[in-house]
C-alpha cells in the first residue's frame, strides 16, 4: 500500500506574473525545461524567481526508467538553432549560473555530447560571465563523449546515480551503476579542477546503510557535491513511492555526506539536482 502523503510534502506552488511570463517566454523561444517535463515539485518556486533547469535535444527518452515522467519513445532530430535560442533567454533572464540537461539520447553516435559542447561554447561566447553547470547522461560509457563535453569547460559537471545498485533492475533498467561511478571518475581525472555532482532519490525501498555505500562509492570516485531528495511518483503506472523519509533523515544523510568528505551536500524531501545550484557551487 502507498503511504499517505505527510505533511511536510505538502507544498503551495507559487503563481502570478513570474511564473506566466516564464512559461509564455520558453514557449515563444521554443525551449524546454526539465522542471516541467519531469513534473518537478519546485517548479514554481524556481519559475517565480526567473531560474529554470534547460532541457536540451527534444522531450523523448531513449530509454524509460520507471521514475521518470519524461515521455520515451523515438525521439525528434536535433536542432541546430537550439544552442542559440537558449543563450538568448539566458541572457534575457540575467542569470549567473544556468544548469542544463537532457533526454538520453542512445539513438545518437555520440550521445549527444557534441551538441552539449555546442551549447557551451554558444553560451560562453553569447554570455561569457554566465557559470555552466550541465546534468549529463552516460554516454553508454564513452570516454569520447564525455572528453568532448569536458573540453568545452563547464564549471560543474553532475551525473546522477538516481539509486542504490539493487534497485536498478526495477528503477533504471538500462543504466548501470558503475558505469556511472567510472563516468565521475574519468571526469575527474580527464580535469581535476572541474566539480563534479551527483545526486539520488530515497523512498524507493533502499535502506540506509545501502545510501551510506553510494556515498562511499561516490566519494571513491572523487564527487565534490551531492544532492538527496524524496521520491515522488509522477502517476500510478510509475515505481511507487515504498516510504516517505523524515526531514531528520535527511539531515543525518547530510551530515554524513559531510563526514565522508563531499564539499557540499544538499539533502531534504524538496531537494532536486540542480536546485538551488548556483548557491552550492558558490559554496564550493
């Protein structure tokens, strides 16, 4: 049985103006974002003060993990003007810090780490004081691939692990954990000086003492910064929702992501990767 849903998940979701003009400015400039595609609980919040997560190269996943709202199926073909349009509404937004991601794009040579690179470069040449944080896929293990998104100089670069390594059969079947772990590590080797992130659900059926092992993990491949959050299920046909972890829970797991050495770690039911991203990379 799904538990009921307590009280601190329960949030009001901002509306008004910023939000409308928000929404009304990425549909003109034909632009996507993560926090709507993916339904997330912050979008609102984040809409409201003019910060979005950019979703890049369509709307449809490759692949079909059962946590995710984002649509899977045969995804559109990339779109040249993209890197250009979403450097305009960065630079009409006047951020500082901007995050992007994507869709897995498997059907692609490269994954699509060229038109990542792509973006990067269109943003440090139409925005050069913006900072670059970007969420990648895996690349299916590319050393290529993740060189090339390197070489084009974000300052962070998160790669979520999303779960513990028993639950990825059910959870992200077309993932693998340590070819995740190897993507921080290289990352890491590939420039030393880049931050790397990476972030899980919890409320999915793991136990403590195996979140406490992906830190481990991930402190093994040398991740600067991670990021926990609740698990909420887009909708019935999706993995359920097996616990809703107190708000003292996530204390603790911030607390010992700090002790095992991460320099960040944000942790709390409403945390998602790239919220509130610019304030922990500033911090580090």
């Amino acid at each position: 049985m799904i538990p009921a849903k307590p009280d601190w998940l329960r949030k009001r979701l901002p509306v008004g103006a910023g939000v409308q003009a928000m929404e009304g400015s990425l549909e003109r400039s034909r632009l996507r974002t993560i926090c709507q595609e993916a339904c997330c609980p912050n979008q609102g919040e984040c809409f409201s003060k003019g910060v979005a997560t950019f979703l890049i190269m369509g709307k449809v996943c490759t692949r079909n993990c059962r946590f995710c709202a984002v649509d899977s199926g045969i995804p559109e073909t990339l779109d040249a003007g993209e890197p250009l349009r979403l450097a305009a509404e960065v630079k009409r937004l006047g951020l500082r810090f901007v995050v992007i991601t994507s869709v897995t794009r498997d059907d692609l040579p490269d994954g699509g780490a060229g038109h990542f690179a792509r973006v990067i470069e269109v943003l440090r040449r139409e925005c050069p004081d913006v900072g670059i944080e970007v969420l990648i896929p895996d690349f299916q293990g590319s050393h290529d691939a993740l060189q090339a998104v390197i070489d084009a100089a974000p300052e962070v670069l998160n790669h979520n692990v999303e779960t513990v390594p028993r639950l990825y059969p059910s959870v992200r079947p077309q993932a693998d954990y340590r070819r995740s772990l190897a993507l921080l590590r290289e990352a890491k080797v590939l420039h030393p000086p880049l931050t790397t992130k990476s972030g899980l659900m919890v409320g999915l059926g793991e136990t403590r003492e195996e979140v406490l092992e992906v830190m481990v993990d991930l402190r093994s491949a040398s991740c600067d910064v991670i990021t926990i959050g609740q698990y909420l299920s887009p909708s019935p046909a999706h993995h359920p929702v097996v616990e809703y972890v107190k708000p003292e829970i996530f204390e603790k797991y911030r607390r010992d992501a700090l002790r095992l050495g991460f320099r960040d770690a944000a942790s709390s039911p409403f945390v998602r990767s790239s919220y509130m991203a610019e304030k922990y990379y500033r911090k580090t």
